[in-house]
C-alpha cells in the first residue's frame, strides 16, 4: 500500500522538542502536524525569496537592453498602482 508520504528522522536540541510538544499539547495537535506545517511553511518562504531574487537578477542584467521594461508602460503601471492604493491612516 503506497500512503504518499515518507518518514524523517529529525533530531532536535531538547528546548526546541520541549518547545514544540508544548505547543503541540496547547493547540490539541500532533507534534508532527505542527512539525509538517512549520517545514512547510519554511520552505514555501524559501521558495518564493529564491524566485524573487531570480527576477531581481533578470531585471538587472535586463536593464538598459531591449528586454527592459518599457518606460511608458512603467511609468502607466506605477500611476495605476498610486490611483488604486488604498488610503493609510
């Protein structure tokens, strides 16, 4: 029987085992289920700063070349986001 997911052995310092079996008895859930989400979390946050220093580094080796954003059209799309912007208090 195939069940999709595989086993990790994870040793962890006793504070940070203390620490999430606390949390885990607080919010009535698995050490696991809370494990499973935070390394999830963890790697969608490294994931999405991995794309966006890949568009930082296309936009500076694009810049000054026919690639480069067209200065009307970035120009248009700063003016759009300044119109639509909701008010700060």
């Amino acid at each position: 029987m195939v069940t999709g997911k595989r086993n990790l052995h994870v040793p962890l310092p006793e504070d940070l085992y203390d620490r999430l079996r606390a949390e885990a008895t607080r919010c009535r859930e698995p050490a696991t289920e809370l494990a499973r989400e935070a390394i999830d979390a963890w790697l969608r946050e490294r994931e999405a700063r991995a794309l966006a220093d890949a568009i930082r580094a296309y936009a500076e080796e694009a810049a000054g070349t026919p690639a480069d954003l067209d200065e009307e059209l970035g120009a248009a799309g700063v003016e759009h986001l300044l119109e639509t912007e909701a008010p700060r208090r």
